[in-house]
C-alpha cells in the first residue's frame, strides 16, 4: 500500500428544530429533526499504511479550548471498526484532525469526525464498501453519523437515522457557542425533557411550527447558554442546535450574518456559514 496523505471536511451541522415524539424500550428516543450541513467545520488528514497502525494526531484552533473534553476515540474507534469489517489487521493510517468545532456545542463534530474517517478510509484502503453499510457502521458510533456519511442536508426519523435529503436553498448562518459543553446524556435523561411532541410535515416546518424540545433544558442545566440567549435576541431570532449549546440565525447574506457577528461581545466566540444541501467533497 502506498502511504499518500489526503484532506478533507469533516462539516458542523445545525438541527433546524428537534422534536422529541417518544422513547423506546431500550432507551432512545424517537425524534424528528432537519439536519442542515454547513461549509465549514474540522479538518483531516489521512496518510495510510500497511503496518497496522493508526494513530491520531490533534491540534485545536484559537476558539477550541485543548483542555476541553472531546469525542476523538469516536475516530480510532470508527478506523478500527472499519478494519474489523475488512478483516485486514494490516490496515492502518495516520490520521490529523484539526478542531475548529467545540465539543457538546450541537454542531455534530465528534460525529462528523467519525464519518469523514469511515468514509475517507473505505476509499483510501480500497474496500469499496457501500454507503448504506458504512452508515450501519457508523450508527454504531452515533445517531447523527449517518447524514455525514451520506454527505446531504436531511429530514430525520427514527433515532436520527432515518434519512430523506432534501434541498433547502442558499442560507447563511451564524452560529454562537458559548463556552460550555453540553451533555446529550442528560438532557435526554432529564424529567423535564419533552418526550411527545405530535410528528409534523416539512410544510409544517416551513410554516414555522418546529422548535428544539431540549432548548429548555438545556438552558436550566447551563446558565451560559441561557445567558447568550438574552444577550443574542438583541441582535436576531435565534434557535440551539441539538442539545448542544451552539445557537444560530439564518441570514439572506454573507454580510448581514458577518454584521451581527462583529457587534457581539467577546466571550461569545462564533462563525458564519453558508448552509449546503450536499458536501461536494470526493474520497477517491
């Protein structure tokens, strides 16, 4: 095998609202969400061997606290997931992934992560294996890895993996992320979480009937969080994004996103993004 190195994306995403409609048996919870994918996000780095190693190095950028506690096992986790299913311990990479997303924020990062290694190295190593098997790898890893996977904005079901894409326009964001991370865990174990929301329609959305059930938890559990909102509905309308504590508004433009960005204060770290119904990005 020859060692060659290969970039790529590994996008944020936003949760468009979150609706909570049950819980199952065995513990998860039925939701509906529109998962929107975004321009910017980490980025990896992946040089491939035959001495079955895999390894991984980070680095963090100037927003991303190295300190943080972040989901980088979900990526040797997801490679080595990965070569159990080829049956080739031979099969190794070296593997770069520079954190421009916080962890616990909403932005699926951890999840990202895992589904550009699945992705990048199914091609790099040369195993041809299909999208919908790398997504029952993935689920493995996390609810929101498939829509990575299949590199498409999407309308999910299911525990997030139930997947229609859908094409949303050109929008711009900007996305917030107050210095805190935020558990999934328990929201989702939280008395007060709403676990019954009546299911809806994409016109239903579109018709601005869609919240995020854990917004309000989330903002008992994290006064920071709480803290942004107040501070943010100065400047626009702005939603969370998962049970993260990223919030974020959409803007017709680049510079209306960029204006309200520039006149927060700072101990409130952001970025603008344009949102995207595919990630034209090859793994070849």
């Amino acid at each position: 095998m020859t060692k060659r190195s290969t970039q790529f994306l590994a996008p944020a995403k936003l949760n468009l609202f979150l609706h909570i409609t049950g819980r199952r048996e065995d513990g998860y919870h039925e939701l509906q969400t529109l998962f929107q994918l975004l321009d910017f996000g980490d980025r990896m780095a992946f040089e491939v061997n035959n001495d079955g190693i895999l390894s991984l190095h980070l680095s963090f950028s100037q927003n991303v606290d190295n300190d943080t506690p972040l989901d980088n096992n979900l990526v040797t986790s997801a490679a080595a997931l990965l070569r159990l299913e080829a049956g080739n311990p031979q099969l190794g990479a070296n593997i770069s992934l520079n954190k421009r997303l916080p962890s616990g924020a909403g932005l699926g990062g951890g999840s990202s992560n895992a589904a550009t290694c699945l992705a990048a190295l199914n091609c790099l190593w040369g195993l041809n294996l299909s999208t919908n098997k790398l997504c029952e790898i993935g689920v493995k890893l996390g609810a929101d890895v498939p829509v990575f996977i299949c590199g498409k904005s999407a309308w999910a079901e299911g525990i997030g993996e139930r997947l229609s894409p859908v094409e949303l326009g050109e929008s711009w964001y900007l996305v917030v992320s107050p210095k805190c991370s935020v558990s999934t865990a328990k929201v989702f174990c939280h008395e007060h979480l709403t676990r019954n929301s009546q299911a809806i329609k994409m016109a239903d959305f579109l018709a601005g009937s869609a919240r995020n059930d854990c917004e309000s938890v989330t903002r008992k559990l994290h006064p920071e969080v709480n803290q942004a909102f107040e501070i943010l509905a100065r400047y626009a309308d702005f939603r969370m994004s998962g049970t993260g504590s990223s919030l974020f508004s959409s803007f017709d433009s680049e510079a209306g996103a960029k204006k309200v960005l520039n006149a927060l204060p700072g101990n409130l770290p952001g970025f603008v993004a344009k949102g995207i119904d595919s990630l034209e990005q090859s793994y070849s």
